[in-house]
C-alpha cells in the first residue's frame, strides 16, 4: 500500500485578489468573523479546499500533534492580515484591484540581473525548495542561458516537482516540449552509517532537532531528498531512524 502524502499546489488560488474581493463589501473596522463569513459566503470552494487540506495535515500527523497548519478560521485570518491592515489605514482598494486586474506580461525578453545569484541557487542541491523558488524567479526572463538550464534540468534534476517547475516555465516561453520523466526514486543505501556518523559528531544526549540538523548539515542532499519523498511524515520517520541505532546511540 503506498504511503498517503499531502496534496500539493495553491490552497486559495489568487488569493490576495479574493481577499480585496470580499473586504471591498465590508467596512474597514468589519470583525474577524463578519470577514471569513463573507470569505465563506463569497468563495465557498475556496473555504472547502481549506478545510480539506488542514485535514489532510491533521490524518497524517501522528496522534497528539499540532497539525502545521493554522485550523480554517484562523487560515483565512491569517491569509487577509496584511490586506486588512493596509484597508484599515484608508489604502483605497478599488485601486488595488484594478492593479491586480490590469494584464502583466508573463516574461521579459533578456537577461536576469542577478542571473549569477540566481544559478547558484538553481543549482543547490540541499534544497529543492530553493530550486523551485530559482525557476519561479529565472522563469520571469526569456534568454538563452534561463532555456539551456530549465532543458537540462527536466532530465537531471533528483527531484519530480523541480523538473516539472522547469518544464512550466518552457511551456509559458512558447516551447512545445513533452513533459519530463518522473526522477528515478531515491535510494539511500547506506542511510544506517550516514546516520550513525552523525549520531558520533553529538553529545550522547542529543534532541532529535540537533540531531536533524547537524544530519542536514553533514549529508544537504541526502536530507532533503528524504525530506522530500517522506513529506509531513518525515519527522516522525527519521526518529524512528534514530531509535533503531545501535544502543550506544541514545534515542532522542
């Protein structure tokens, strides 16, 4: 049986705009609940895909932990917060939702100022997630050197979601391209020693969060590409890791 994992992409997709959307038939003292009332009333898709997802967190979590996610109500508090606050000092909304309708073009035809910058972290393997946020970043110019990276990328990188950040951008660019094969999966044949090294480097009564970092600190890769294929299970899996050392390494 495969393990359940967490469904991915945008909770509330155009959300800032949404947020504009419902404010605007509200006063700007309006109260917490009068605001994610007409969120519910307004977008009651939106609401259900928030509350199913906070679902998801709390069946994965183990039993007694906080899911890491705000519950529903506060979810949407929390998304609103900065947009309220700015309507509450006079900002004029209708004028920012005219911005957010105006077209924006999708890319710009030249060369990222900060390309060096944005490579080097293209290329950082200790982190998938930086490598998504590269694409999103380098995805915004059309140029030569942004299309070789997002073509070798789609056939090299370890990670699914990072090929296919890079085929999205191709696509957007004009390129009529097939979508990139599924990583290889990742296997970590020589986990047991990798941990029980890191396990050496610590004081006998390490925590498990002294212990998960100096891990990611020895092995980048390898602890986010665990990180990655494990999801919201990944604490829970790496300390039952630790628990199965040798007994000369403690539990954490």
């Amino acid at each position: 049986m495969s393990k359940k994992r967490l469904s991915k992409g945008v909770i509330i997709p155009d959300k800032d705009k949404k947020v504009v959307e419902v404010l605007l038939g509200l006063s700007k003292d309006a109260s917490d609940d009068e605001f994610v009332i007409g969120f519910r009333q307004k977008y009651p898709e939106d609401w259900k895909r928030v509350e199913a997802r906070y679902n998801e967190y709390e069946s994965l979590v183990k039993k007694g932990n906080i899911p890491p996610m705000a519950k529903p109500y506060q979810y949407v508090l929390n998304a609103a917060k900065g947009i309220r606050a700015r309507y509450k000092k006079g900002e004029n909304l209708t004028e920012v939702l005219q911005k957010m309708n105006a077209p924006k073009p999708k890319f710009i035809e030249g060369i990222p100022q900060d390309l060096e910058a944005l490579l080097k972290k293209l290329h950082d393997r200790g982190s998938y997630e930086k490598r998504i946020d590269a694409i999103k970043k380098l995805g915004k110019y059309k140029c030569k050197e942004v299309i070789d990276e997002f073509l070798a990328i789609m056939k090299t990188d370890p990670v699914t979601d990072v090929r296919e950040a890079a085929y999205s951008c191709l696509v957007v660019f004009g390129y009529d391209i097939s979508r990139p094969r599924k990583a290889p999966m990742y296997v970590d044949k020589d986990l047991k020693e990798k941990l029980m090294e890191v396990a050496n480097s610590l004081h006998a009564d390490f925590s498990y969060d002294r212990f998960a970092s100096k891990f990611q600190a020895i092995y980048p890769e390898e602890y986010d590409l665990h990180k990655y294929n494990k999801n919201v299970l990944f604490k829970g899996w790496l300390q039952q890791q630790i628990k199965q050392l040798p007994k000369q390494y403690p539990d954490s």
